[in-house]
C-alpha cells in the first residue's frame, strides 16, 4: 500500500458521516468475522469429502448433494438445487513429449474444449512463437500440419490484471493457430508459479472452426523448450491428447436465502462457485469463494433484504449457471450482487457501482472496511462471471471487494489448488469485510442501482 | 547464522596464522568464483541437452557422452569413461484413487524397487500410521491384504537432518510392511513442500522379502489422506504401479583430471553425481554439483596435487558409481576426497576430517571461507556417498561444505528438479568457495589422512 492511500483510508475513518444503519454493526461483524470459523469448514469439508467436481460431471452432482446438506446443516432450511443441461468435455488421456532434438517429457495438460490427437498421438515439427502477437502475425498456411508453441511473459500482480494481458494465449491462441492450418497448439500455461503444474482452463473455437489438440505446459517445461529452441535445431513433438465430448449433462445451481425483513424491498445476490476444474480439490477456486460469503450472510443478523447465496454450477466450463440464473430470475427483483472468486487472500480494495444518492451507503462502508485496510478505488465495480448475466438484465448496482491475487495465479486451473494453499487469518478477513459490507448494504433501503447509462 | 558464531567467523579471520600457500590464491579465487559461468553452462547444458538421466538407462549413456564431450571443450582432454554393469529397475505406469468413502485421484510415483501391482491394479483397504515406529509396532500378519499408508512430520532444516529423522518411512518402511504381510504400501512424500509432486527414491528389501509395490504421494494429498481418515470412515484405494527389473544393465563414471605438479603426492578426489531420477531433469541433484566441483577445480592454476573429478554414475539408485571407483582405484594413491550433492545453496559451514598436523592448512581454509560467510563446524567431516567407498578404502581426509538446505526436501527426487530452482548467485558463491578450498588443499603438500582411530 502506498503512502497516499494510507492517508486517504486514515481520513476516510474519522471523517465520514453517519451511517444509516446501527454503528454497532461493523466492529461487532468484523470481530465476529476474525473468529468465523464457518468458511474454514465450508472449504475444508468440500475439498476433503467431495474433492474435484467438474461442471456437468457425477463429481458436480455430489457436490451439489454435499452442498444443500452443508447449508441446511447451518440453518439455511431453504438450500436448493435449479439443474439446467450444458454440454460437457472431459479430459482423457494426456501426454507430451519433446521428441528432438533432445527426448524430454512434458507436464501438460489439455485445455477445455480442446480436440483429440486419437489414441496414436501426433508427432509433428513444432514453431515457436515468443508471444500470441508473433502467432497472429504468422501467415495463413504456415502452419499447416505443425505444432505451434506460445509462450509470454506473464507475471505476478495483485490485482491479476496480467491474466487479462497474457491470457489471450489461452482464450483465443488454439482458435487463431487452428485457422492457420496447426495440427495442435502448446501454450506455456497462463501461471506464475514454477512447478511442474500445467494450468487448464476453456479456450473457445469460432463457430466453423474444427477444434485442434491444444494444451498447457508446466512453465519449467515452456522454459525448457525455449532453450531447446535457442539450439536452433529443428524441435519435434509428441502429443496424445484424447478428451471427449460427451453431450447434455446435467449441472445446476444450489440456492439458499437468508429472508429480509421486508419483502418489497429488492434482494441482493452474491455469488461463488461450485464447480472446480478437475484436476484438483478446488480449494482456492472456488470453495474459498463459497465459504466467505457464506460465513458472512449468516453474521448479519435479520436483514431488511433478503440475501440470497448462488453457488453456481458450471461457472469454469462456461458460465452456465450464472448464465441460467439470469434466465430463471430474470422476473425477480434484484438491487445489487456481488461475488467472489479470486481465491482466499486478503482483501485491500473496494469498488462500487452505485448510484449517486447511494453516497452515504459508499462512505459507510470505506469506513467499516478501513480497519481492515481496504482502500477505495475510483473506478466502477465490474462484477464477476456468474453474476454477469443477472447484472446484465437488471442493470443492478455492484461492490467488488478485491482480493490479493499476487499468488492466485500460481495455482489457478492447476493441481495444486488445494486447502493447504489457504491462510485461515486471511480468509477470516475476507469473511470480516464481506460481512461488514452485506450487513449495511442489506439494511439499507434507498436505491441501489446505479443511473442509466447516457 | 546465531551471533556466537559471528563472532567465531570474525575472530577467525583476523587471528590465524600465516598460510602455507600463496596468499594472492584465497582472494583471486573467490572474485573468479563469483562471477564463474561455467558451473551454470554445465547445469543449464545437462538440463536442456540431456534431462533425465536415470543410472543404467539409454538416457545416462547420454549424459555420459555429453559429459566427455562438454569437459573435453573447457579443457580437460584426457576425460574418460569407466563402464560398469548394474541391476537395473526402471518405472512403469503409476496411478493411484482414493476409492472409499470419497472418490481422490493421488499424485504418486513408485519408489525406486518397488513391486508391481500387475497392469490390473490393486484395490484394498487403507491401514494409517501416523509415523514409522507406528507401522513397527503393527502386529505381524495384521496387514495381510492391505495397504499401509505412514506419514511423517518431516520439516525444513538447514543441514537435512530432517531426512535422516523422517527418511526411514521411504528407507525401510516398505520391507517392515512386506514382512507384515502388507499388499502394498503408500508413503508421504519424504519432502517439505506442497506441491502435488511425489518424491521417489530409492527402497529396500531385505534379501528372501518379496519386493511389493511401494508408492509416495504428494504432500497434500497426503493431508487430504490424513483429513479423509479423521472422517472415521473405512478407506480403499485403488494402485496401478508397474515398474520392472530389466536385469543387469551398463552404467559408468565420467571421470576427468587436472594434473598435479608433483605426481608423487596422493591425489584429491572430487565428486557429483551425473545420473538423475527419472522424474526431473536433475539440477539441484546433481547437475549443480557437477557443475560446483568443476567451475572450481578448473579455476585452480597448476596444482601440486593431481584433482580428480568424478562425475559418478547410478548414485540415485545404488550408489553403483562411486562403488565401482572405490574397487577400480583401489590401488592409486589418494589423499583426501571431497563431494557436492546437496543442491545448488549457499554454502554456511565447513566441516574437516584432517590429522592434528594439519592444523595450519584448516585454519587457512577457514580464513579463505570467512569472508564468504561460511564457518567452521567443531564435528568431522562426513563425506558423501559417491566418495564414500574410497573413503574407506584409504581412511582419506575429508573437507565437507556444507550447502543451505532448507529448500533443498522441496525438490529433491521429484519433478520440480529443474533449472528455474537454481539461484545463479549461490551457485557462484559455491564456486567461489570450493575454488578456494581447493586451491589450498591442493598445493599443501603435507599429510591430509586423518591419524588412525584408536
């Protein structure tokens, strides 16, 4: 934190105005939240007795069954399960290997939605590309039957806006190669960290596009192939990916409110997600997300607005279940939503989405939340994947409270996302701000969506 | 670093003695050591060029070339090859679920002799033990059919010592299983990071003990393990590990000499290993000490002494190398033996195993590595493994610098063991420091075998 916004949070504390609901509510809810032991349990249980739950799998549906349970086991009488159907790919088989001009075996995994190399494998010449600008930039027909490697430079940020910049390697790099003529693509996997960890996630074929073979490499093994390629001998490859789609599944969203006081008053929606990618417990992503705002609804006390938790299905392999609460909900009222999902450290930002009559609302919260340092930060909220569609509709008002993702993306999509990764004190503070933040944003009664765009 | 040994470091420096070497030597060698690039040339070659190199496999007939080939280019024209036959056990297909109560996929390698499942697999309950002296104490017979699974509290130290205490649940863990009539054990990973690699290593069976598949899981999945059991409920799980012998199979040392000045004096030996697990490409253990001794025997101007590097074969699986140097060499006069095997840190503390008379030359050497933070330790030396076998052989001196640890059960045996783990600045600092050492031992043309014990 810079030496500006400690000032700005030091003035922020002394000198706002009243608040318009209880001043008892923040210290005692932060209190209360230091001590939370209720998301620990959440996180814990469900990475221990469910494990891996892939959107649309067997896996998901236990952990639907664990979810109703665990909720109902905490007082949330009403916890639900709205199935929808999506369309599924499961991983298959997966190997790699560096076949000239040095044998090396590869830690990689496929990509969401990637195509098959069949049983035998492929073995072709691989191009190498330092950046996904470098693969754009490759004339058409220039890879025609060749494994194209994409590498990048991407690095630790707090706010994991270096997922955004180098990403794309990932989200739209098997797309392009395959419109190029590849027979398969290699990323170095969208990470930070340097462990033998492939990192997975969806990547997206246009509509006409025959998806291709496409996989993550570990990070050592992208840096290996980089100075295999700075040999300047032509690089051979073998890969055997062989995932599958396997057609409509079932997947679904659990659903539990916590009933406001007054009915007639708008309800708030905060949202985690249940689904995991499979190659780990999920623990970071996302059980963490579903333990704080848990954890966090159940401290406030009697709300005016009923607040409603969505832990939604299938949010890795396409935003389904955010996608399918927007449709299913579309004609319920909702004020605001919020979500998380960006793993379990700390929280050091706030950002809103509120109207302007909503200001007294906004300098309550800064000051609730300083004692936890957490700055405001000028620009709008933006929200989060499974409330996209729900915000969309109904043009709700937003709070992000931004967690520190400075080692997010050393686990994310990848083996290691497991509860060992998580700091209880620093998920006991992401419980203290959520809870501090819902019980003032629940009891408050003025508008909370923001004014129509001009 | 406590501050008594501070003050130690610092007295040190300041009273001893005149050298009975050049003093121009310490203080030349260490600049040269610490902008050295050929131990990092050496590591990042090996790495990239080589990889793997598991003892009796095509892979180390590899490395055994490259290895001629690459000390041969820094100078060394007469280096060698010595060939030699070793029982060979080579990994197979391994994978491991968790099947009751909650379905698990475990990262899990063989450990080096371990017995097959057959390509079938082996299903069976799960017996838990919190510690080795818990499997000693089973009953016999009471594991017939089962499969064992020991944990440990294994914890970072600076000077390994926690793999000599938790080690034995990889050393003989699995032959006290066998011989309890277990179908299977499954291990902790002897490590001390969380990350979902298993360490192998090698296990052994007593001779007329029928080997049975042995397997180490990765450290949070051993927790998820230890958090499944606390559930109370029965646990099976599922084994596929198909390793096979391969019979006997050639290996070989790599061993090159700077020549002395004298030849009438015994020569000093000095060793890294060349073979690597399977796992990783092998560059804490032990592409960095290869490149550790060489860097600095070759920055060591015109010795009295003959250096000898051994570059040894088949250590991570037998020790079969620095065997096979102790009987070959048996009858050529040695002096004193040294050996860097513990990874590329910084190294903190000098330990000897010299005679009284040679007090003046560890005073010398104690003042060199002063400046370079390392200080002396009261203990003798203890060796290595590859040196092991001269050692006895001749009842050699010994000088044992010591490397920081800490991180260094992070990474050993599993397949994280790659080149981004290595620090440039410690390397050469271990140059730096084995320069020195070397070059003073070298030209001391006195007795270096300690006196014979009582």
């Amino acid at each position: 934190m810079n030496k500006k916004s400690l000032l700005l949070a030091a003035s922020l504390t002394v000198a706002l105005p009243a608040l318009s609901v209880p001043a008892f509510a923040k210290e005692t809810l932060i209190e209360a939240g230091m001590k939370d032991d209720i998301a620990w349990d959440i996180v814990e249980g469900m990475t221990t007795e469910v494990g891996q739950r892939q959107g649309g799998t067997e896996a998901e549906a236990r952990a639907r069954g664990w979810s109703v349970a665990k909720l109902k086991s905490l007082g949330l009488t009403n916890a639900r399960i709205e199935e929808f159907q999506m369309p599924t790919w499961v991983r298959g088989e997966e190997t790699g290997y560096v076949t000239a001009p040095f044998p090396h075996k590869l830690h990689i995994s496929a990509l969401g939605n990637s195509g098959s190399t069949g049983d035998a494998g492929l073995e072709a010449e691989v191009v190498y590309f330092k950046t996904i600008e470098a693969l754009r930039a490759a004339p058409d027909g220039s890879l025609t039957g060749k494994i194209a490697f994409v590498s990048h430079a991407m690095q630790r940020t707090q706010d994991g806006s270096s997922y955004g910049a180098f990403g794309p390697a990932r989200f739209v790099g098997p797309n392009i190669a395959a419109k190029k003529g590849a027979a398969a693509i290699v990323i170095r996997s969208a990470g930070t960290d340097y462990h033998r960890n492939p990192h997975t996630g969806n990547t997206n074929f246009e509509a006409g596009v025959m998806p291709i073979p496409a996989g993550a490499v570990s990070i050592p093994d992208a840096e290996n192939l980089e100075r295999i390629f700075e040999r300047g001998k032509p690089v051979k490859m073998k890969l055997v990916l062989t995932p599958q789609n396997i057609g409509m599944q079932t997947s679904g969203n659990v659903i539990a409110d916590i009933k406001g006081s007054n009915s007639k008053l708008p309800i708030i929606v905060i949202a985690c997600h249940l689904d995991s990618w499979d190659l780990a417990t999920g623990a970071i992503d996302d059980a963490a997300g579903c333990g704080i705002i848990t954890a966090a609804a159940l401290k406030v006390e009697k709300p005016k607005r009923t607040i409603r938790l969505l832990w939604a299905g299938a949010e890795e392999v396409g935003i389904w279940g955010g996608k399918d609460y927007g449709e299913k909900h579309a004609n319920e009222a909702h004020a605001l939503a919020m979500e998380s999902d960006f793993g379990a450290g700390k929280i050091w930002a706030v950002d809103f989405t509120l109207p302007a009559s909503a200001k007294p609302l906004r300098d309550s919260i800064v000051s609730a939340l300083a004692p936890l340092g957490i700055v405001p930060r000028p620009g709008p909220a933006g929200g989060g994947a499974d409330i996209g569609a729900i915000i969309a509709a109904q043009k709700l008002g937003i709070i992000d409270l931004q967690q520190d993702g400075t080692k997010y993306f050393d686990l994310h999509h990848t083996p290691d996302d497991t509860l060992d990764k998580i700091d209880k004190a620093e998920l006991r503070q992401n419980v203290a701000a959520w809870a501090a933040t819902l019980s003032l944003v629940a009891n408050y009664d003025g508008e909370l969506k923001p004014e129509p765009k001009p």
